[in-house]
C-alpha cells in the first residue's frame, strides 16, 4: 500500500510539473503574440510616417502653395491595416513660415532625431496609434489574461520619420549636359525661370542651347564652340535609356553629333508632353572624344519646345519656328524649378532643381 501511495504522488508531481509548464508555456505564447502585435503596428506607423513626410516634403519644394501638412493623415491612414492611425504633429522648416517649428528630439528609437543644421529645409511626421473605433490604445490579445495583468488595457504605439528637401549632388537625369555658362546665361544667373508646366511660358523665357555650333555662340563650352573635340553634349548612357546617375563629381562624353535611338525617342517624349527634363551641368570640360570627362556643377529643369539633331527634329511649339540654323545642333525650350522625381542625394548648389530624401 505504501508503494502506490507513493506511486500516486508521484503521478500528481507529474501533473502538477505538465500544469505548471502548460501554463508558462501559455504565457509566453499569450506574450509573444501581443509583441509580435506590436512589431507590426510599428511597423505600420512607421511606412506612415515615412510616405506622409515624403508626400509632404515634396510638395512644400515646389512651394508654399503646396506644402499641404493635411498630406500626412492621408498617406498615414493609407498604410494601416485598419484603414486609420493618429498623426500626432506636422513640423519641421520650409523657409516660407507653413510647418510651424518642431521642439526637440527625446531621442528615443520612435522619436526623430535632432533638429539639423540651421536653413535645412525639412518635415517630422509624428505617428501614433488609433484603432477603427477612435481608441488609440493596441488592445491587447491575451495579455490581459494572464494572473495580476486583469488592468492591462493595450499600448500606444508611435513612430517618426523625417523627410528633407534641397538641390541634389547626386541624381538620375537625362544623358544631355550643357555647360554651367549656358545655363547662367540663359536664367540670368539662376533669378529668370519659366513657370512649371502645364502653364504656358512668357517669350522671354525661351532659349537655343546650341550642342554644337559653327556660327557663334556667346557661351562656348569648348573649341569651335562645342562641348570639347569630338563632342556634342551626348554623356554615356547607363541602360540604354537614355539616362544617367551621376553619383560623383564626374562624367565621360559620349561621342558623336547625333543623339542614340533611345535619346531620340527621350528627346521626342518631353518635347510632345511638355514635362520637363533633368539636365547634368557641368564647369568644365577635359580630354576629347571617348576620353572627354565632364566635371559637375548641379542639375537643371528644362522644358524642350523644339529640337535639330542629325536624324531627328521638331519645329519650336512655343515659337512656331526652326530656330537652328545651317550645321548648328540644338535643344530649345526653358529653364524651370522643380522637384526631380529620381531619388539621390542632398548637398549640390541651387540651380532650381530639387530632391525629397527620407533623412530620420
């Protein structure tokens, strides 16, 4: 008898150890699965965040007209599972006094981080959370049941992201350059612009870049009037796209007068759409031919209005004219400010073309 007796406590040792173990093992389960709730959420607040502060960033580039701070709730509401979230606070500097100031950073890992340098131009995204039914607490799924946890009633998640705005020193653009002299003469050293489009541009804003001339020009970038020997403006394609990312301070020529099949067709699109292109402006120029290597100055916006190249041509809708006369080569159209739809990077001189870049 003394032997099942003790038998049967240890059956109940062993129960007792699978009750026990169940139950821790219940607990973490209850627990991992609110973390994991969590994660998400965050993570939700966080793609928010970072899409309403480049929504708004971009538009308070292009002027304070634009810089809607209201763009945030959209895109924040856009990216949660439920359909909405908090934002908390839209600030930041845009120069023109629209995003009101941000205090500063608590630089915790759902905060921003500290103001930048003075003059950045920038946007904070302030995200938290806030279910269907207005709570904006994250209920939570099972901690609730665990012992002594009866009180707990969810958390409130956040998140913050910052998006920052300037003229690029790295960018994807058109395989055109023009020389820094072309540029400064036509927009009168960066004070004359055209008016983005599809709004129609004054006269006096017009201009005949001339690629490649034998008839003069005011601004030549190099011997005869030209770029460099052997070259005419043309800048080594990367996917034969016709476009370029400059991501150092140099770029090589690519030779020939005539523009390459995918150049032709870029050339033929903004000039029937009317949208601008991004143009690499260089200070000088070295080597000829194949060896030519451009040094970069910034990025220009330009709006072709007509162009004559060797194989390909339109005549000037602005104007109604052929403006390139006898074996001269060029590009008509405007300067304009505008906002390049390309990533890169921040930190080149203002020559009226910008860049939206997530920074924090």
């Amino acid at each position: 008898m003394r032997r099942l007796r003790a038998d049967d406590r240890g059956a109940l040792g062993v129960l007792i150890s699978i009750l026990l173990g169940f139950g821790v093992l219940l607990g973490m389960g209850a627990i991992a699965i609110d973390v994991g709730q969590i994660y998400q959420e965050r993570a939700e607040l966080q793609n928010g965040a970072d899409a309403g502060a480049l929504a708004v960033a971009r538009g308070c580039a292009t002027g304070a007209s634009t810089c809607l701070v209201n763009k945030a709730n959209y895109y924040a509401n856009h990216n949660a599972k439920d359909g909405v979230s908090t934002v908390d606070k839209v600030c930041g500097f845009d120069g023109s006094g629209v995003l009101s100031s941000c205090s500063g950073s608590s630089g915790t890992m759902v905060d921003c981080p500290a103001k930048p340098a003075s003059g950045t131009k920038y946007v904070d995204v302030h995200t938290s959370t806030q279910t269907s039914g207005g709570d904006t607490l994250l209920p939570p799924a099972f901690a609730r049941t665990l012992a002594g946890n009866d009180s707990y009633s969810g958390t409130r998640v956040q998140a913050c992201a910052r998006a920052a705005w300037g003229s690029p020193k790295t960018a994807t653009t058109i395989a055109l350059t023009i020389s820094w002299c072309e540029w400064s003469t036509a927009t009168s050293g960066g004070t004359v612009y055209g008016p983005t489009p599809p709004a129609t541009p004054p006269l006096s804003v017009h201009q005949v870049l001339k690629l490649h001339t034998t008839s003069g020009t005011g601004c030549p970038g190099g011997p005869a009037g030209s770029d460099g020997p052997g070259e005419f403006g043309w800048v080594d394609e990367v996917d034969n796209d016709c476009s370029v990312l400059i991501n150092n301070n140099t770029y090589s020529s690519d030779t020939g007068a005539s523009a390459g099949k995918d150049c032709k067709t870029a050339l033929a699109a903004s000039w029937s759409s009317h949208l601008p292109v991004w143009l690499p402006v260089y200070t000088k120029v070295t080597g000829t031919g194949t060896g030519g290597t451009y040094s970069l100055s910034g990025f220009a916006g330009f709006v072709i209005t007509g162009y004559w190249i060797p194989g390909a041509s339109q005549k000037d809708w602005l104007t109604n004219k052929d403006e390139c006369k006898g074996s001269d080569k060029c590009i008509a159209g405007y300067f304009i400010k505008g906002l390049i739809p390309t990533t890169g990077t921040i930190g080149g001189p203002d020559l009226g073309a910008y860049i939206v870049q997530l920074t924090g």
